[in-house]
C-alpha cells in the first residue's frame, strides 16, 4: 500500500533552493514540488528545454511568483555557473543546492566503451562537482551557510551487474559528499547526500527492463518501489534546519534487504 504524501509543514519557509534535472516526474521533479510545499522558492533546471517550459507551467499553476526556471547542461561550466547566478539574481540569494542531475543505462564492462564510461561519469559524478562548487562559491560569497543535498544511490555501495560506470559514479558521489562538506563546515555549510535504491518513475521504466525492476521491486521490505516524493521528503530534510547537526552524511532511502 501507497501512503499518501504529507502534506508541508514550513520546513524551508524564506529558502531558496535550486534543483538540478528537475523536469518530468522523476525525483528531482518531486524535490521541487515538496521543497515548495515546504514553503521554499525554487529554481528548476534541466537539459530538456520542452519538458522544462512543461514542468514549469505545471508548478506554476499552484505556486506563481515562488519559481523559476533555466535550462542548465550539467556538463557545461557556463551553464552551472549561468544557472546559480540566475537563482541568485530571481530570489536574492541560494540557500539549498540539490544535486539531482545523473545519467545511468546497463552495459556490461565488457562491453562497455571508453565514451559510454566517460559520459555517466561526466554527468553523474563531474556534474554534481560542478554545482556543488558552484554553489558552494555563491553561499560563500553570501556570508556563509547553507546545504547541499546530493542524489547517490545504495549502487554506490552494492554491486549489480552492468552497472559498473553508474556504481562508481554514485560511490564517487558519496565520497564526494563527505569531502566537500569538511571543505564547507568552517563556512556554516552542510552537505549530504541521499541514497535510494528504487523510485519509480516512467524514465526508470525506459531504461530497465520490467524483469529487473520486478526482481529489485521483491528484494524491497514493502515489496514495492518508493515513489519520488517518498525521496524528495529526505531531501528536505536534508535541506532544512531540522539537519543543523548533520554534515558529511550519506542517508539510504531504502527498505532493501540483503
């Protein structure tokens, strides 16, 4: 059985978060949703332009003047630095970072080419670096404080066949992770990270078969997927006050058993 989404509390009430691949109905769409059911303004950013304007207009509808959006490769320096630069310029400043943006697929290594390795690493684990930078030079510039919230992934420490390049992108995450937020803590910053282990969400399903999503759905205690927003709720927390202790972390979102 499915719980039925809390509904928000205040959590990030006067924040302003940015949220990476935040387009179409996967976690970072969710993200964006309870972080502005949390009371929060929010930046959405995304590679796909149409399924951005689509997203956008969609939260716009219920909560106009509290979000914004620009289209942001990951890859690209320039665009993560345009896109920190544009939330900071829209809301005043950037309280909270939340690195969604990954790219995964299955291909045995191999198998695997040396462009199919380099491209999930460049923007799972490279791109989370360069926001994370990015952000974190703003929130220093404003004086300090602030959090980070990556999106790892239990892959990141248990192993499954064909998923050599987006396990250690995700391990890298997480290492990432703990490093940065030594880095960050003399400056009031906190960074964290969430690991899930199966959300559901259409994409997921174009990109795996329904053999193994059932197989991964089984190995689950509630023997079923969690669904995005179930993910986005540790996020923010994550993201709010109520983690004013927590830094260097890595939560699993998980009810997976060995």
């Amino acid at each position: 059985m499915i719980p039925a989404c809390p509904e928000g509390r205040d959590l990030l009430a006067g924040k302003v978060v940015v949220v990476t691949a935040a387009a179409g109905t996967g976690i970072g769409s969710a993200a964006a949703r309870r972080c502005l059911a949390e009371g929060a303004s929010v930046v959405i950013s995304d590679q796909h332009e149409r399924r951005l304007g689509e997203t956008l207009d969609a939260l716009k509808a219920d909560h106009d003047g509290r979000v914004a959006a620009l289209p942001c490769d990951v890859t690209r320096q320039d665009q993560v630095d345009a896109l920190i630069d544009s939330a900071a310029t829209t809301f005043g400043r950037i309280d909270v970072m939340i690195n969604n943006a990954g790219l995964g697929g299955t291909k045995s290594i191999l198998d695997m080419t040396d462009d199919e390795w380099a491209k999930v690493l460049d923007v799972t684990l490279n791109g989370t670096f360069r926001c994370t930078r990015a952000a974190l030079r703003k929130m220093v510039d404003q004086g300090g404080g602030g959090a980070i919230v990556n999106n790892a992934s239990v892959i990141g420490w248990r192993a499954q066949r064909g998923q050599a390049h987006y396990a250690a992108a995700k391990a890298g995450v997480m290492a990432l992770t703990r490093c940065a937020a030594l880095d960050a803590a003399e400056h009031g910053i906190r960074v964290n990270a969430v690991a899930p282990s199966l959300a559901a969400h259409p994409f997921l399903a174009k990109v795996t078969s329904e053999e193994l999503l059932t197989e991964l759905a089984g190995r689950e205690a509630f023997g079923r997927a969690a669904q995005p927003w179930e993910v986005a709720n540790v996020m923010v927390f994550l993201a709010s006050d109520y983690a004013s202790y927590l830094t260097g972390e890595v939560v699993s979102v998980s009810s997976q058993h060995p």
